[in-house]
C-alpha cells in the first residue's frame, strides 16, 4: 500500500538560522517557524489564537540560503517531510524530537528592516517547484 510523508506550512520564522556543518563538511541550517489558527469566537466574543512551533532544518545549498536570508520574523513557506529522531539522554531517558525536512523553501515578503531582494519569493531550494504541485 501506497504512503505519504509530505508537509505544507506557511508561517512565521521563530528564531534567527543556525548553520553547522557535518564532520564530512556539509552544511545544516535549522530554524523555527511558527503557523497560527484563529479559533471560533467564544460566547463572550472573544477570538483567541493558536499558536504551532514547528523544527525545521535543511541541508546543502538550500541550508547556506536559508541561512543567508531568513530572519526572525520573516514569512515563509516549507515543504518536506517530517522525521522523529530518538537518543538515549544522559539521564537514561529515551527522548524524541520531530523535525520537518525541508526540501523546498519560499521567502515570503522582504527581511526584516530591509528592501525586498530582487527575485524575493523566489524558491530556495535546490530543485525546481512545479507550480502544478502547489496547493493553492
């Protein structure tokens, strides 16, 4: 049977990139992105939000940019997949931690406190988007 491990956000950057490399020289960016849902209005009228925070990293190419142009605050959209990673931690517990992988990753809007970059909405990514493939 068939399966699918694909997700779609359109968010907030969280927190400023950090990249690191891997000891064979590879580079790895990981941000934070933050997406909100407004809930319906209470009895009392009131609207609150929803705030999700999701793990985003990226690899090569795509890492150097995104770390070269994302800033806290900044909007994006990313598309991966999601991967849970697991370690033994040095209190003897099993932890767990779910990223999404991104492969593909859209600066929505101009950096904070700076005149949009020509091309800005670009993809980031290291292969081409398909616009048949959006889903909007």
């Amino acid at each position: 049977m068939a399966s699918l491990n694909k997700v779609l956000l359109i968010g907030n950057v969280g927190t400023d990139p950090e990249m690191r490399f891997t000891p064979d020289g590879k580079p790895v960016t990981t941000f934070s992105v933050a997406t909100n849902r407004f809930l319906p209005p209470s009895e009392a009228g009131e609207r609150k939000q929803e705030t999700e925070w999701f793990s985003i990293v990226t690899w090569n190419k795509l890492a150097e940019n995104c770390n070269q142009f994302l800033t806290k605050g900044r909007s994006v959209y990313v598309e991966g997949r999601l991967h849970t990673r697991s370690w033994d931690g040095q209190d003897g517990q099993k932890h767990y931690r779910t990223e999404v992988i991104a492969n593909s990753v859209l600066f929505l809007g101009a950096k904070t406190g700076s005149a949009p970059l020509p091309g800005d909405g670009a993809p980031a990514a290291e292969g081409n988007v398909d616009p048949e493939d959006l889903p909007f």
